[in-house]
C-alpha cells in the first residue's frame, strides 16, 4: 500500500471516479440516507437524489477514501484532496 505522495493515476478524479461516486451516492440519499449538506447549503427546491449527490461532491462534503490500485500498487485517496 502505498501514501498519498506515490499518488497513482491523475491528481484529479477522472470522470470515471465521478460517476460512479455519485450514483452510489444517490441511492443511499435515495434510500433515506441522511444529508452531509447544511439546510442552508441546499438551493430551494432542490430534491434529486443525483442533484443533491453532485453538490455534496463539489461541496467537498462527502467523507470518502478511494482506492486507486495498479498491478501490486494501492492507493488510498481522499476524495475531498482531489476536488482541488
């Protein structure tokens, strides 16, 4: 297992990586999970799971490490670090 300085793949997540965090997401908030979002952070109105998935995700609200694994490699990442 490797650190986040031997950072494997891009600085960024890819649209992949996006995607996918996203839609798991939104099933939980689907599903009743509740909010990492502030009422206040939360345009009126808005009730879609997938909406509210993104801002969460934008809002670097979302408390998840990402595995990046290549050949014997891993990489543990902090989702919100690579929103930068």
């Amino acid at each position: 297992m490797t650190a986040n300085s031997d950072l494997l793949g891009p600085k960024r997540l890819t649209k992949f990586e996006r995607i996918r965090i996203i839609s798991i997401r939104a099933q939980q908030i689907a599903a009743g999970s509740p909010l990492f979002l502030d009422e206040n952070e939360i345009p009126e109105g808005l009730t879609d799971p997938v909406e509210l998935a993104k801002l969460e995700l934008e809002k670097g609200k979302l408390p998840l490490i990402l595995e990046r694994r290549e050949g014997d490699k891993i990489s543990l990442l902090d989702v919100r670090k690579l929103l930068k």
